[in-house]
C-alpha cells in the first residue's frame, strides 16, 4: 500500500471509482424499472426476475468494461507492475 501511495499518490486508491458509481446506480435503478415492467406482463415472478436481469446486464455491461478498464489503467503514472530491467552497459 505504501508503494502505491508512493508511486501514484493518494487518489490512486480511487482509480475506477466515478465508473462504479455511475454503473451501480444505474444498475439499481434499471433493475428496479425493469423487473415492475415485466412483473406487469407476465404473473411468474420469476420470469420477471430473469427477464429483467437479462435487459439490466445487456444495458450495463458496457460500463463494467469501463470500470474495469479505468482501474487497470496504470499508463498514467509509474506501474508497480511493470518487470525492473537492468541497465547493461
């Protein structure tokens, strides 16, 4: 934890941390609309549920890419990842 804070500062513990909000609300709130959509067509709750959840995740998928990718982003500062290679001289 040190080297991160040290190598890419404080808010580096933050990195992703706009797109998963962005993506929980929006997942909340699209599942919420979409299973009383679908409750109202069809009695079978768990139909609902399913249909729902299958509208919800190809709707918000997108944004776990983007989550994903903005916290694996590591180009913007030194990468405590990246292999040490020796000088040769």
């Amino acid at each position: 934890m040190q080297k991160i804070n040290m190598n890419q500062g404080f808010f580096a513990y933050y990195r992703g941390f706009n797109a998963t909000f962005i993506k929980i609300v929006s997942n909340n709130s699209l599942r919420y609309i979409t299973f009383n959509h679908f409750e109202t067509l069809t009695p079978n709750t768990i139909l609902a549920s399913i249909a729902a959840a299958s509208f919800n995740t190809l709707l918000t998928y997108p944004l776990d890419v983007a989550q994903g990718r903005m916290q694996g982003d590591m180009s913007k500062k030194p990468s405590l990842f990246v292999a040490e290679t020796s000088k040769s001289s």
